[in-house]
C-alpha cells in the first residue's frame, strides 16, 4: 500500500550517574529515564513538551493516592523540587509504545528552571542550575513558551506549500513531527482519527527544516488540540540528530551534532 502523504491546508544498560546527570533509554521515539515523583521511584517518560508532570494512575494507589492530583517531591538525576503538585491520570494508551510499563510523565514543570541537557545515543539527560552548566558550544535558538511548553522555530512543506512557525519540543511524542488540525490534513485517509497521537497511522510530510537541518519525507501526523500560534510538535526522532540543551532559564536551545 502506497504512504499517505501529509498536505499542509492552504493560507541501554544504565551507567553510573555524575552529579545532576542520570542514564536514561531511548526507544520508540521517546525518552526514559529513572526518577522518584511523589514518593515512587521507576520508569518516567521525559517529556519537555508537556505542561505538567504525571503519575501514572496504578502507581498513585499502589502510594494509597486518591484524587487527580497530589503534591511531592520530584528527585531528577540528583536533583531535587520540592512540594510540586503532581496530576494522576490513566496513562495506558501513551505507555502502549513501550516494551514495559512505566510510573508517569515528568513534564515542563519540573524542568522549566533548569538547564537540561539529552543525549540519545547513549542516553544521558544532566540537570544544572543556571550559571553552573558546563560549556556547551553549538547552534543557537531562540526558545519561547506556548501554554507551558517550550517551542521554537521550524519549517514545513508539503511540496507545493509551506509554513513556518513555533513548533513545540518534545522528548517525549509519539512521531517525529506532528502539525495542528487547523493547518494540514492527510486527503483520503481512511481513518482520520488515527492521524491523531498515538494513532497508527503515518502520513509522509515532503520536508522538514529546523535549525541547520533539512529533512525530507518524513514520518508525521497530526495533533488537536494545539496551544495558540503553534504550527505543530518535534519528536525526539528529528531532536536526536543533535546533543540538545534545553537552557530555560536564559530562552536558549543549543544544537550540537550528536557525533
């Protein structure tokens, strides 16, 4: 069966950790990593491009949690917050990627008055405090906010038309690249619903540019709903062509070749 082709609309084994740095996995697209969040030490996917952390619904009544919410600390590869509210929510879809079920979500949240560099390959995430983070030449980016998630700025064309805007940064999404309802289809897909996250479906998006980087053909989707003036969401899958550094606390994001 011939891909669909996405049309934009018109108009490891875990290492020993350093301080502030922990090993995590990288499979299916998303980032893994060790962490303690209220109380419960396991698997979290880390996801700078979700607002809020989350504790996976079993884990929170195996802590005898009840409600949609409790307040903990967060222990992140030596790092430690303190008295963050943590949502509860039935996580089984977003973990259906995975090979072994994980305890939550560590979002934006936790993560958005550090400066947090990933590596992929092997996975690595280092928290530092601003100021206190080693050097870290490469490209530069101007990193902004868009209903708690950071973005930055991207490209996209179906061929015959393009657009660029903010894009949010997620280690954590289910495609390398996914653009709002309001701005692209997939014409003649069977079944729109799963062009939507954690859908089957993976139309081809003709190119991609972000940072120094030109992409073409790649693996996309679509995600509704989408933070006003976002264009659309970057996966790990195109992130992971660089050693990242999140620098929220300065508005920065630094791209250096991942070899």
């Amino acid at each position: 069966m011939k891909a669909a082709l996405l049309a934009l609309a018109l108009g490891a084994p875990a290492l020993p950790a350093a301080a502030g740095e922990a090993a995590c996995w990288y499979e299916n697209g998303m980032v893994v990593v060790t962490a303690q969040v209220a109380g419960f030490v396991g698997d979290y996917i880390l996801d700078t491009g979700e607002p809020r952390t989350t504790l996976a619904e079993t884990q929170a009544q195996e802590m005898g949690y009840a409600g949609p919410q409790v307040t903990g600390d967060v222990l992140l590869a030596g790092v430690r917050l303190t008295g963050l509210p943590v949502a509860v929510a039935d996580l089984d879809v977003r973990t259906g990627l995975l090979p072994t079920p994980v305890a939550g979500v560590i979002g934006a949240d936790v993560l958005k008055d550090q400066v947090v560099d990933v590596s992929f390959a092997p996975c690595r995430v280092r928290l530092s405090r601003p100021g206190r983070a080693p050097a870290f030449p490469g490209q530069r980016l101007d990193l902004a906010w868009a209903e708690g998630r950071p973005v930055a700025l991207a490209g996209a064309s179906d061929g015959s038309t393009a657009l660029r805007g903010p894009f949010v940064l997620s280690t954590g999404l289910d495609a390398p690249v996914r653009l709002s309802e309001a701005l692209a289809a997939a014409p003649g897909a069977a079944t729109p619903g799963e062009l939507l996250p954690y859908g089957v479906l993976r139309p081809r998006l003709a190119a991609l540019s972000f940072g120094d980087a030109l992409l073409a053909d790649v693996p996309a989707g679509l995600m509704n709903p989408t933070p006003d003036s976002v264009a659309g969401a970057l996966g790990a899958p195109v992130l992971a062509r660089w050693r990242v550094r999140f620098d929220f606390p300065a508005g920065e994001l630094r791209l250096q070749p991942a070899s």
